[in-house]
C-alpha cells in the first residue's frame, strides 16, 4: 500500500495508486490521473478480494476525505501501519529494532476522534447548509448525516448544524465549524466572516443548550476563539492512572483520540522508565501530556515547547494537579538553542514527541546532553526513521523497541513510539 492508504500495482511497470484497492486482491480500476511519475485510479469492481476485505461502515466512504482505510480489517490496518515503520526504518539506514512492541489499541475502533474541522458550505441553489468533511480531492463538502469516527457526542450533528446554519443571517460567511471534546464538555468554535446578529446569536445559545454543546465564535485569527456565554466551557481530560486532569483551551493542540491517548502515555512512561531520582526532559510537550505523568514518577521534568499559550496552560495544569517538580519554557526547537538556560542542564532521560516533520535539528543539542535514554514518539514514520538513524548513526544509540499506536483507525496516519538508547563507547572510538 501506498502511504496514504491507496493499493500500489505496476501496469506494464509503471506504478498505479489505486484508490480502495488491498494488496494480494485482483481488481479492474478506472484511471483517474496519469503523470510523469505515476499514474492514479480508483477501485470500479473487486475482482478477487483480499482476506482482509471488510465492508465500510460509513455509506460515505470512498467520497469523504476523512477515511481511507475502512475497507480494510481494523487489525490489518494496524499491522500494515506496523509495516509501513518498520519498512521506514530499514530504509533509512538499515535499522531494525530489537524488540518490536505490539500494536497497542482499543477494543473498538469507532466513535473515537474528539477534535476536528467540519467545513460549512450554503447551497443556495438546494436551499441547503452542507456541514461535513471535505470529499477526497475536492473541495466540496461530503453530504452526510453521520460520521461513525466521531465520538457519540457529536456524530450525529451534521443535520441539526446544517439547519441551525441556515436560519442564520450569516448562513453565507460561516465557512468551519471546529469540535474541541473534553471527557465532560464539548465546544463547537463557529468561524464567522461577518458579525452574527442578536437573533443569530439566539439561535446558536439554544442550538447549544438543546445538543448540550458550547457555541464559541472566532472572528479573526486564533487568539480571536472565545465562548457566547460569559462563562468558558472548561475544557478537560484526565489521565487516571496518573490522578491527572489536563485543562486546554479550544484552539490548543490535545491527541484526538483520548482513549488512545491514555494508553499511548501509560506506554511512554513503561518505556522510558523513570527512576525517583531522574532528571527529564520534554520536548514539543505541548500543554503538558507527558510532562506532568513523568513528573509523577521522576526527579524533575523540563518541558519545551513553541506555543506560548500551551506553556501556559502546562504550568497551569502542573499548578491545578499540585505538581511542583515539572518546569517549562517556551522556545523554537528548530531555532538555535544555544542559549536557553535548560540547555546547560544536566538530563537522564528525554522524551520528543514533534510534528509531522520531525526533530532532526534538535539531535545534535540532544545528544550532546548526554541523556541516557530518549523516547520518540512520532506521527510520521519516515522523518523518526530518518531521526532514528542518525541517532544510531551519528549520537550512539542503539534502536531497542518501536511499535505503532492505533490513534486514528481507518485514516492512513500512523502513530509510533520508539525507543533510543545510548550504548556502552566501543573500544575508543566513541560517539
Ligand atoms: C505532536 S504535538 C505534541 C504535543 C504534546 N506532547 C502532547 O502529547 O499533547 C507537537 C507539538 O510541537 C509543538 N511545536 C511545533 N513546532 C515547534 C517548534 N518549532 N518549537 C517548539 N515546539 C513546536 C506544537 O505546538 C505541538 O504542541
């Protein structure tokens, strides 16, 4: 499969990605694209299909961009994605891990994502307001009731927003509507290009108060997000088994997928394994998702991260949960860091979780710290491979586990952890 979740073949030795084909099966295909390096096509009828060949739960699927992977078995999406890491190591370098952690996952795939941007859209020739994810390569909005990948909260929104939307003044100048979910509260940001009038805003307070759900506006950019009612919604997830409770705010960045999110953490503090006396440090720790259960278990943990909205609320959340041994600071980790205080710290122990595009610049002060052990987590398996091998390549370390993590079932994302750590200098010639 390709990394976007679409079937790889060769036709007279030319690659085709072909949309909603799985290896080993046989199928006729129409094509969509032909290009210089590839050609491209979509699935017209399975001719053999694969052991691993499910039926879509959603009726949208194959349209909507939001999945590409329903008709594939949950559990060889995930053994795929497995692949696809361990094929992204052994490309970049020849890496393998020692150990090769099992999936970790949820008994049930479905209902699970609690962020997400539904694009809004008047028809004005239907008399309609679309609300929905955009369709694949397209712009337009997938027409649809339901979403079964949603959580139960708001999965069956699409047709109330769709009406509430049109009996606005606005109906035209609401192009998204944003989800943010708490394990209590749920919070719907309206991006609104023109003011709402006070009849509008009527309409939105009891949309909300029927569908137990918080309307906020966002007139402009980020910082512009705040709720209709005087109150905030109080934004919150818990870590149970760390006695955690983490507030956020609508716009800031939290996993999607919280059930998963709570078993990703369990596995990156088994992993990393702090000792009482550690000292460790977060990198890109956003509002504290590690930070605060490491800190439950080490000496002392250092967070860094960009966003200066996220640092405050990680301090607010160390305050709230009594947690006096976790600092944080706000820095550009793709910046020089030659200056900044914490880099003249002494560390055990470091744990990255960055975007999509990785921490290669960040290595090199990494390993110079000296830290023993350096847990990656990673939403791109390409930039912790090519990561990974310069840690082993180039700092000293040795892959001892990887594994992928089930946080967005039936899209092709993956999420990995993987685990570094240092090894004993061979016989003078050292990292
Ligand atoms: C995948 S998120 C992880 C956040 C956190 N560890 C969590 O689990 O919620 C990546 C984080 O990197 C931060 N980030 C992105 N670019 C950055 C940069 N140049 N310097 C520091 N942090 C950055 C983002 O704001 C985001 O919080």
């Amino acid at each position: 499969m390709t990394g976007d979740g679409r079937g790889l073949s060769h036709i007279d030795g030319r690659p085709v990605w072909i949309h909603g084909a799985l290896p080993g099966e046989r199928v006729s295909f129409i094509y969509t694209r032909v290009a210089r390096k590839r050609d491209e096509g979509r699935v017209e009828q399975v001719l053999e299909a694969a052991a691993d060949r499910v039926t879509p739960q959603c009726d949208r699927f194959g349209v909507c961009g939001g999945c590409s992977l329903q008709h594939q078995d949950p559990t060889a999406q995930i053994l795929a994605k497995q692949q696809s890491l361990l094929d992204a190591f052994s490309r970049s370098g020849g890496l393998t891990p020692r150990e090769i952690l099992g999936p970790l996952k949820e008994h049930q795939p479905w209902g699970y994502r609690t962020k997400a941007r539904l694009g809004v859209k008047y028809v004005e020739k239907k008399g309609r307001v679309l609300v929905g994810f955009r369709e694949r390569g397209s712009g337009f909005i997938t027409e649809t009731e339901a979403c079964p990948v949603l959580d139960a909260r708001v999965a069956h929104l699409h047709g109330p927003l769709g009406e509430l939307v049109l009996g606005l003044s606005i109906r035209d100048r609401i192009p998204q509507i944003e989800i943010a979910m708490g394990d209590q509260a749920c919070v719907l940001v309206f991006r609104v290009l023109d003011a709402p009038s006070a009849e509008d805003i009527r309409s939105l307070e009891a949309f909300g108060a029927e569908h137990q759900v918080h309307p906020y506006l966002q007139t402009g950019g980020p910082d512009s997000v705040c709720s209709l009612s005087s109150n905030a919604a109080g934004l919150s997830y818990s870590l149970p088994d760390h006695d955690l409770s983490m507030s956020f705010q609508p716009g800031d960045f939290t996993q999607v997928n919280q059930g998963m999110n709570r078993l990703m953490v369990n596995r990156a503090i088994d992993l990393l394994d702090p000792s009482p006396g550690d000292r460790v440090l977060d990198l890109f720790c956003g509002l504290g998702n590690f930070t605060l259960p490491l800190a439950r278990r080490a000496r002392e943990v250092v967070g860094i991260e960009g966003d200066t909205g996220l640092i405050e609320r990680a301090r607010e959340n160390a305050r709230d949960n009594r947690i006096g041994n976790a600092r944080f600071f706000a820095a550009d980790l793709y910046g020089s860091l030659g200056r900044e205080s914490w880099m003249s710290e002494p560390f055990d122990l470091a744990l990255l979780d960055p975007p999509r595009s990785g921490a290669l610049e960040v290595l090199e002060h990494l390993a110079g710290l000296g830290v023993t052990r350096i847990l990656y987590i990673s939403c791109n398996p390409e930039t912790l491979a090519r990561d990974g091998a310069e840690l082993v390549n180039r700092h000293g370390y040795g892959l001892t586990s990887a594994g992928v993590m089930d946080m967005f079932p039936h899209t092709h994302h993956v999420e990995s952890v993987a685990l570094f750590e240092r090894q004993p200098a061979a016989g003078g010639g050292g990292p």
